[in-house]
C-alpha cells in the first residue's frame, strides 16, 4: 500500500471535461492528461468541446500563427 495516495489537482467548485469519457465532473475525478479545464461553471465545462473548437478556428485563421517572409517584400534575408 503506497504511503501517499495521488490525488488530482482540483477542488470541488472547479469544473472540468473528461475527453475519455466524455462527461462534465466537478473537483476532477479523472487524471489531468484526459481533462479540459477547470471552468467557472457546469455550463462553461459542458461547452468545453465547442469552445476548442472555435478558439482553434480562430487561430488557424489569424495571420499572427502564420509564417510571413522575412523582410516583408518576399526576399530571405
């Protein structure tokens, strides 16, 4: 029996998503490598999935993730 148990980091109030399960958890239950969050909210942790999905969106569309040439007229420098 092991001296310590592991715990996961999280405290009740803090909600979370379970990417292996696929289920809203509050003060996590699951380990950090399958989780999204903590949210503020049930509603916040239920909409975790949608929230990546636009936040990633908007950066594969912003020109700041982009590589631009250097020296800004095409020419390597």
């Amino acid at each position: 029996m092991p001296l310590f148990k592991r715990r996961a980091a999280g405290k009740p109030g803090e909600w979370f998503y379970c990417l292996e399960h696929k289920k809203v958890e509050e003060g996590p239950d699951c380990p950090g490598k399958d989780r999204m969050g903590p949210y503020a909210s049930r509603e916040e942790a239920t909409r975790a999935m949608e929230t990546a999905r636009d936040r990633n969106a908007e950066w594969e569309n912003d020109p700041r993730w982009h590589d631009a040439p250097r020296g800004g007229d095409g020419s390597e420098g």
